[in-house]
C-alpha cells in the first residue's frame, strides 16, 4: 500500500465514523496538525501510534505499515533558492493539505483571505537557540454558492 492509497483509506474510514482530525489525533496523544499531515502521507507515525489509529478507525495492518513508512516529500514545482524562502515552500508543501484540512474543518468550504491579512514574527527565546515564531491571521472568506 503506497501512502495515497493509505490517505485515501483513512479519510474515507475518518469520514465514515464521523471522526475530526482533532479526534484522531486525541485517541493517538498527538497535535492535531502533526497527526493530519501524517493521515495525508507528509510524516511517518510510531509504531504504536499508527497501530492506535488504525485501531481506532477500523483499518487493516497494512495501513499502519504504511503510515510508518518514510515518505517523500516531493512535489514538481519551481523551487526557490534563497534558503529562508526556500524553507517557507518546504512547509506549505509539506503542512499545506493539513492546514487547509484543518481550516476547512473549522471554517467551512473557502479560504484564508491574504488581503484582510496580517502576519507578526517575533523571536522567542529558547536555552537551545532562539526560535523563530511567525502568526498568520487572514479573515476566512467562504465559498458563496449561486
């Protein structure tokens, strides 16, 4: 089982028993965010993590397999080269299907404005170097139907 068929089963099992992200990833004592980006192919789970939420949703052994497998974080784009904007694409191409999952989730069908917009960085200071801490905070404008 490749991990698109592992996403596909999970959703459709998450969807099934009408289970939220933030569900699954309290039944496996992760972050919601991780355990998303996980169920979508973009992380490896534990053992015992996988096994959990493969019990939980009523999935076979291979789907924990599966999830345990190392993925690759690829996508066919034109890449930046300047390597803070570089690690910016890194995340959104690796966290941007769960964090459109989870906005979707909460909000509804539609997007997070970039124009009713605002964004703060700001260090955080850490005894193992300081962290980089950035808040993005855009109005969510739904999908209108006609």
């Amino acid at each position: 089982m490749d991990k698109q068929q592992m996403s596909a089963a999970i959703i459709k099992a998450r969807q099934r028993l009408d289970l939220s992200w933030a569900d699954l990833a309290r039944a496996i004592e992760m972050s919601p965010v991780w355990t998303t980006s996980a169920c979508l192919g973009m992380n490896s789970m534990p053992a015992d993590k996988a096994e959990a939420l493969c019990h939980r949703l009523g999935l076979p052994a291979e789907v924990a397999l599966a999830l345990q497998a190392f993925p690759h974080k690829h996508w066919d784009k034109s890449v930046p080269t300047d390597p803070l904007v570089y690690r910016f694409y890194e995340m959104i191409n690796v966290y941007g299907d769960t964090i459109k999952e989870l906005i979707n989730e909460e909000f509804g069908d539609g997007i997070m404005s970039a124009i009713d917009f605002s964004m703060d960085i700001s260090r955080v200071a850490d005894p193992k170097g300081d962290r980089v801490q950035i808040v993005l905070n855009g109005k969510f404008l739904p999908y209108k139907a006609w």
